[in-house]
C-alpha cells in the first residue's frame, strides 16, 4: 500500500512537472514593455557569488546589506522587517512600488544559500531577477501597490518568508510570486527524471523530518505565500 501511495505521488509530482514547463500551451501575448538587462543580472549573480557564503547568520547579513546598496544605488529606498529567531536577528529587505492601493501585488525571492555552496541558480539568479525588476520598477511605475522582498532564511528553518506572509491579510494581497532558480550559466536548466529525483527527494526529507524535528508544519504557512521545496 505504501508502495502504491508513493508511486501516486511521484506520478502526481510527474505530472505537476510536465504541467509546467510543457510547450504546447503557447507562449502568451507577445510582451512589448521594459525588458530584463541579461548583462546586469549576469554581474548581479556573480558579485552576490563573490560575497561568499550566505547560508549563516553572518552570510546573510552580509547578503541583505549588499541587496540594500544594490537598491540604493538604483535610487530605490528599502525597509527591512527585521526579526528574531535562535538568538540571531534577521531582515526581510523590502521595496515599494505603485501608488498606495488597498491591494498589493508581492515579488520576493530567497537572499540565503543551502549550506556553505555558492548558489548562484539557487537563489543568486532569483535575487538577480528581483533587483533587475526593481530597476525596471523605478522606471516604469506600477498601477497598484507592489513589494518586493528579499527574504532570509529560505533553507533553514525561520524563514523570512513565513515572517512577511504572517503581517498580512488575505484581502490585501492580489498575487504573490516567488523567484526561485530562474537560470544558470551552463546550458538550459532541465528537470531531472522525475520519478527517481521524486523519489529521492522523498527520502531525503523523510530522513531529515526524523532527525531534525521542525517547529513548521507544511500547511502553518499562512495560505497567501508559496515558496518551492528547495531545501537540498
Ligand atoms: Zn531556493
């Protein structure tokens, strides 16, 4: 039975997969706004990279000051929401855009690293995404109310993301989008064999849920945010 209930799942995971990046749905109206500096996101990726590790608290700090005169330089103000968690203090970095609409659309992406690796795909080219649409932002100002968030602590437990989901309400948010993973420089980005891949993903966070017990259950997110599972 529990062999069946996993082959259900990596089928649904299979399917969720192809659902996504299948071709056939057509690519959409043709989009003849600002449009992303690939050169910029390219050297965006590289010095987040050249910052070192962003996976402790140092890292991170490090990586939130860097976004914040990232923005600056851009001539973008940033707020952070900063908060505690394991004896160690943590910034949501945001910037506003559009006029002050009752609603809001919100854009973030992950600022820390698994471990002690460089992540440039994961999340250095999300972060690099998030800055060039600051910049397109500033230029061409929303209609409504939009915030970007650069989020702390996505690989880790306290997620930053959860933090910003929770001082919001339901009705004051239109959209939320999560920049996660969106390039690399070798090649297109494939999805591996989903079956396999599924199936050691599975494994690997059974393991991780017995010996590392987490104080956040999947669904104790407030439903309004969604990030990816790319915790390795
Ligand atoms: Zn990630």
């Amino acid at each position: 039975m529990k062999v069946l209930a996993l082959l259900l799942v990596v089928l649904a995971g299979a399917a969720l997969v192809y659902g996504m990046v299948q071709p056939w749905a057509g690519a959409g109206p043709r989009w003849d706004g600002p449009r992303a500096d690939s050169g910029r996101l390219h050297e965006t990726v590289r010095a987040l990279v050249a910052l070192g590790p962003r996976h402790d608290h140092a890292g991170m700090a490090r990586a939130a000051d860097w976004i914040r005169a990232q923005l600056s330089a851009l001539g973008i103000a940033s707020t952070t929401q900063d908060y505690r968690f394991a004896n160690g203090d943590y910034r949501n970095v945001i910037a506003r855009f559009g006029p002050p609409t009752p609603q809001r659309i919100v854009v973030g992406a992950h600022y820390d690293v698994h471990g002690p690796y460089e992540g440039a795909d994961d999340n250095a080219s999300g972060i690099a995404g998030l800055l060039e649409l600051a910049r397109l932002l500033r230029e061409n100002p929303p209609p409504m109310r939009t915030e970007l968030v650069f989020y702390p602590r996505e690989e880790v437990d306290g997620m930053g993301s959860e933090v910003h989901a929770r001082s919001l309400t339901r009705g004051e948010v239109r959209a939320v989008i999560v920049l996660e993973m969106i390039g690399t420089f070798s090649g297109e980005q494939k999805f591996p064999s989903p079956a396999p891949s599924s199936a050691g993903w599975l494994r690997r966070r059974s393991r991780s849920n017995r010996s590392t017990p987490r104080n956040r259950s999947p669904g104790s997110a407030t439903p309004i945010t969604a990030t990816t599972g790319c915790r390795g």
